[in-house]
C-alpha cells in the first residue's frame, strides 16, 4: 500500500535543502573572493589549505606545548619579512582566523597571550569525518573551477592535489605562495581572537 505524502510537507523541506546548500556556496564564494583578493597568486593547493584550516583550525599542528611555543619563538626570530595585513578570517565549518606573527612584534598582541591564544583553539565545534570533508571539498573544488579562478594547470594541480588528500597527507602552501606572499600566521578561533584583539 502506497503512503500519501504530505503535499505541503515536501516542498518544505525542499526548500530548506535548497537554502542550505544556497548558503554552502555562498560561503564557498566569499572565502574564495576574499582569498583571491588578498592573495592572487593563490594555487589550487593554498585554496585547499585555506578551507581545510577554516574547518579544523590548527588541531593537526600543535604536538605540545612547550614544542608549540618554541616553534613559535624560532619563526619569530628567523622571520624578517611579514605580511602587511595582521589577520585574516577564514571561517567555513568553524569560526578561524590566520593572525600574522607580526602583531607580536609590534606590540599589539603579547607572546604568552598570543601562544595562550593558539594552544586554546584546539577544539573545534563542528567536527567532520575524513569522508565527510572529502565531500566538502569535492563541493568546493567544483566552485572555484566554475568561478574560473585564474589557476594556471588548474586540472592538473586537481590531480595531484587529489592524491595527496587522498593520502592524507599534511598539505603546506605552494612555492608560489610562500615566495609572493611570506606566510607567518598561526590559527586562532573567534572566540579567543576576540578575546586577544579587545
């Protein structure tokens, strides 16, 4: 016997699918403008890095504390050249933001306040399986090749960027990248970046 669907039901949750996924791209969308914007040169690879921090921050990073603040302190003392810009919001999944080392060096931000910062955004609120952001990512891939964002071998760099997500892999920005654009950032949760910035 065949159950009648609720007619007025369906289109509902219809609709709310559709606004869901509306506002999935239009996530995808600003971050990728914003990234694009601030950082042109960006290859396939450095829009991966961007997306995968802006869910799961910087809990693949931090081994311990004390490891973690030396880390800290030796870029701090090999680093002379820095970005202008003191941070950058990257949130997706979660709420993150890449804080440029320099605000460090220019008083704006203590070390032990700013190392306090970093070992305390660890936790993620929204957690994802390692299948769960392959989808995602497959999800954003397909936004930036339809935003025809200037990638040179974008198709190839998908390839090879596929096997080593598929590896699993840590992935590090492109040499590209690092050598227009100087990296120096750690990543810190909304919360305490409010926190640090007030």
């Amino acid at each position: 016997m065949k159950v009648k669907q609720n007619s007025n039901l369906a289109p509902s949750r219809n609709r709310n699918f559709e606004l869901l996924n509306m506002k999935k791209v239009d996530r995808i969308t600003k971050l990728t403008i914003s990234e694009f914007k601030l950082h042109p040169k960006s290859q396939l690879i450095d829009y991966y890095k961007l997306f995968f921090q802006g869910t799961f921050g910087p809990e693949h990073i931090i081994s311990s504390k004390s490891s973690t603040r030396e880390f800290l302190r030796n870029e701090l003392e090999g680093s002379s050249i820095f970005e202008e810009k003191d941070y950058q919001n990257i949130s997706y999944i979660n709420e993150f933001y890449r804080v440029n080392l320099n605000v460090i060096n220019i008083g704006m931000i203590s070390f032990n306040d700013f190392l306090d910062a970093f070992l305390k955004s660890v936790e993620v609120k929204n957690e994802l399986s390692h299948n769960e952001w392959l989808e995602q990512w497959e999800n954003i891939e397909k936004q930036i090749f339809m935003m025809k964002i200037p990638i040179e071998n974008i198709e190839q760099q998908s390839i090879e960027l596929w096997k080593i997500i598929k590896s699993k892999q840590l992935v590090s920005h492109s040499n590209i990248y690092r050598t227009a654009y100087s990296p120096h950032y750690r990543l810190i949760n909304a919360k305490q970046f409010r926190r640090i910035k007030s």
